[in-house]
C-alpha cells in the first residue's frame, strides 16, 4: 500500500527540492555521483519515447510516468519507485507535469556488483530462488528508502566525502530495494549462474551484437542454457522473445540514426542490419505507427503532428 503518512509527504518534499536546486531547467542531469542522475520535465510530454531503460531505480518525487513494456503498462508516481533489473526497451511517457510543479525523478544505476555482496550477506541468500520474474516492476516507496536518497543527494553538497561515504548510501538504497516485496528478480542479478543473471548476460550479449543475424543456439551456448530454457526465461524476465527484443534495439537505433544524424531510411535501415529496406519499412511501420519519413518528421514537428 501506498506510504501517504505525513513523514513520507516531508521526505518528498525535501528530495524535490533539492533536485529542483541541482537542476534548475528541463532535461536530464548527470551529478558527480557516477551511478546518480536527475530527470527535470516542466509539461507532460506530447508524445511517447522508446528507448532502453537501463537496469535502475527510477524514484519519482514530483509528477507521474507512463512506462510501457510489450503490452504491459505501468503507471507511477510519487508513492511508487520502479526498478528495471536488466535493460528494457521501452516506451515511456511523463503524464504529468508542469512550470509550478516539475516533474522530478532521481534515477540510479544498479550495481550488479554490489547487489552480489548484498545477496551474500543479506538474511534472503539463504531462502529457495524463485523463478527469473519479469525484469520491470513497481514497488511502494518507503520512508526509508526516501531517507537514505536524501542522504545520497545531499552529499553533492559536500564533494570531499562522496568518494567514501557515496557507495555506503548506494549500498544501504539497495538493500531496501533487495528487502522490498520486488527484491527476488534482483536476487537473480546477484547470485553467480542464476537464470536471470544468464538472461541478462543473454540480453548484453544482444546488445552488442544486435546488427547480426540472430542464432539462438549461439546465444543459448554463450550463456550456459538451453535454446528452450533461453526462449522461456527471456520472455518471463522482458515480456518478450530474444527476436522481438533484437528487433525493438535495431529499430529504435534506426530511428536515432535519422533523427540524430540525418541519415535516409536505407541507409539507416542497413547500417542497423536489414538486408531489405521493404521489410525495413514495414516492421518500422508496425512498431512506430508511420513509415521512417513520416515517423521522423512526426518526432521532429510534435505539435503539427
């Protein structure tokens, strides 16, 4: 259940205000902490983006978010955290926001290395692993989970002590992330040749090599599975198959290649691996909703869209 106690209110209020001070204006904002960033937006955005969400908390103190994985929707707000265990392609959405009233989210990378040591010595390394569950999900956030980000945040004030005092705060926020009801899948992440850490290892690999013909029997060996057992638990943990995963990281990188460099379909279309600019078009289609051209024009003219 939602924490809606006035603690829980206070801890909001204090954390948006000092990212409001250590942002200032719209966009995404890196800190001198590595694995910390802020995300600032003053209206709701006219229109949804696809990316890959990287494997982190995503902590909203201020307006609320769409995000969309398959056909799965998640909505969320300042009463709920989402964690990404392994990175996800998604289609995300701020649904609300606004000049008096930013939305405000802090966003920390996951340490796969330090969730390791936590299983290790936390009280859960010893209760049966369940099976890899699906590698997006949201949780309530907690007064003390709150307390602790405030703790991370306030540190950029004081840059001399972050060196030693930023990974113990990083190491406690996880912990309360691994405690929460959502922990399990980030058991997975943290425990050598679990399933979901072969899935993750699966999805890196894809990531790398996402230009190439997929072979599943490849894949299957570098990480120790079956083809079988890789089809299933790819699709519990990413709510889709290795093929549909390959092909949302090709398209979306086609799209940025039009977008970001001007680059025509074709050539954007081979530069990210298919042979035919016809199948190019039609999954482009399928998945975006126009033709390249149209898409990019749309993306580049919201308002006139």
């Amino acid at each position: 259940m939602p924490d809606n106690t006035p603690a829980h209110e206070a801890c909001l209020r204090e954390l948006a205000g000092l990212i409001e001070r250590s942002t200032g204006e719209d966009g995404l904002h890196p800190t001198t902490i590595p694995a910390l960033h802020f995300s600032r937006l003053s209206a709701p955005m006219p229109l949804p983006a696809r990316g890959v969400q990287e494997a982190a908390l995503c902590l909203i103190v201020q307006g609320a978010k769409r995000a969309i994985l398959a056909d799965e929707v998640y909505d969320y707000d300042a009463s709920r955290f989402v964690v990404a265990s392994v990175d996800l392609p998604v289609t995300a959405q701020v649904t609300q926001a606004a000049p008096d009233a930013p939305y405000l989210c802090l966003v920390l990378k996951l340490s796969p290395s330090t969730i390791a040591e936590l299983v290790t010595e936390a009280e859960s390394a010893r209760a049966p692993l369940p099976p890899p569950s699906r590698g997006l999900c949201l949780a309530p956030s907690s007064v003390e989970l709150l307390e602790a980000a405030i703790r991370l945040v306030k540190l950029l004030d004081a840059p001399q002590d972050i060196p030693l005092l930023a990974p113990l705060v990083e190491r406690e926020i996880l912990y309360r992330v691994l405690c929460s009801p959502q922990g399990a899948m980030l058991r997975h992440i943290g425990i050598a040749d679990s399933q979901g850490q072969r899935v993750a290892k699966a999805i890196h690999w894809l990531r790398q090599h996402y230009t190439q013909p997929l072979r599943i029997d490849h894949i299957a060996r570098e990480v120790h599975m079956s083809p079988s057992a890789l089809h299933h638990h790819f699709k519990a943990v990413t709510a889709m198959s290795p093929l549909q995963y390959q092909k949302q990281l090709r398209l979306q990188e086609a799209r940025r290649l039009m977008l970001s460099e001007v680059m025509d379909a074709a050539s954007a279309g081979h530069r990210v691996g298919y042979e035919s600019p016809s199948q190019f078009s039609r999954e482009y289609s399928r998945m975006f909703g126009a033709p390249p051209l149209r898409d990019v024009e749309r993306m580049r003219n919201p308002r006139t869209a």
